[in-house]
C-alpha cells in the first residue's frame, strides 16, 4: 500500500495524453490557381505624358494556405499604347512576385477577407517608332493588399483586391521614373 501515491501521480500524469484533451490539429493546406484581370494607375508624370498611365492588367498567381496565413508566388502584367510627343509609343509592364498575406477567420462564413504584402520585381519597357528606340528598365518594389474572396463552391471563388506597389525607381530614355501604381482587380480563383 505504500506504493499508491507514486501510480496515481502516474495515472493523472497519463491522462494529459489521452485524447480526451484539447487536441492540436494541423492546419489543412489548401491551393489554389487565380486569374486576376483590373485596372492599374500607374502614379508617375512620365506615364501620365504618354497617356499611358492608366492600363488594364492580367494576372496569374498560385496561393498555397497554412491555416490563416497564404503564400502567394505570381505574375502580373500590363500593355497600353500612347504617344510622347506625337511619336507612338507602346509600354509593357511585368511583374513577378512573392508575398504572404493574412486571411482572417469569419466563422463558416464563405467570405475570406484578408491584408498582405510581399517583394515585386518589376519590368517596364517602351517600344517607340519613328527613330525613338526601345527601352527598358527593372527594379524591385513593395507591394501592399487588401480584398476579400467569396468560395461559390468548395473549388471556385471569386474576389475583389486592391493593391498598392511602392518603392520601385526605373530610369528609361534617360529619364527617372519609377512604377509604382493602384490597381483594382477581379479574382477569379480553383482551388484544389
């Protein structure tokens, strides 16, 4: 009878095991495929006198989720034709990016708000006629996000972002600029 107290230190201690305990459960990774179409606004003078300034975009990224928290790795890109002093002009901007965002939780809500950010490498490059040339320049940049996903399905969903990139410094034609913009975009994502 001696030996009561240490076994039932023993049991109680088991019981911290058992699975009647508040269980830790690893976070389902989901992926997904989206297509983004929008508009961009770039914020420079040297787009703005091309008229060139406001462009709609495409997009193609690949999102992975580790419970609230998505990976995203994709490419966005942009075209718009203008003139710099009555000379034609065709600018082409490309990015790729890597960023992370937050997904906040609504219960069982099928509407996934959410606020992210991540490093951009970004492309501009302007085919001129009429003796003008090509040019083209690179930068890295910051991007900032913000919008909302609504799952129609377990597969399918739609959203509405908004994204900011900032910090980017190109010079083309020997002129500074940079490629910084807004853009407003449509989502349109399977996820699997």
């Amino acid at each position: 009878m001696k030996h009561r107290g240490p076994i039932a230190l023993l049991a109680l201690a088991g019981c911290a095991t058992t699975p009647y305990g508040p269980q830790v459960v690893p976070a389902e990774t989901h992926r997904a495929v989206v297509l983004t179409v929008g508009e961009r606004e770039f914020d420079d003078d040297l787009f703005e006198a091309a008229d060139v300034d406001e462009q709609d975009g495409f997009g193609l990224s690949y999102e992975w989720e580790m419970g609230t928290f998505v990976w995203e790795v994709g490419f966005l890109g942009s075209e718009e034709d203008g003139e710099i002093a009555t000379i034609d002009v065709e600018v082409t901007v490309t990015e790729l990016y890597l960023g992370a965002r937050y997904q906040f939780q609504v219960g069982v809500s099928p509407v996934r708000p959410y606020l992210g950010g991540g490093v951009s490498l970004v492309k501009a490059d302007v085919d001129g006629d009429s003796g003008l040339g090509d040019d083209d320049d690179s930068s890295a940049g910051i991007y900032i996000h913000a919008g909302a996903d609504w799952f129609i399905t377990d597969s399918f969903f739609i959203g509405l972002a908004y994204r900011i990139l900032t910090g980017t410094d190109l010079e083309v034609f020997d002129e500074d600029t940079d490629a910084d913009y807004e853009q407003l975009a449509l989502r349109l994502g399977f996820s699997f």
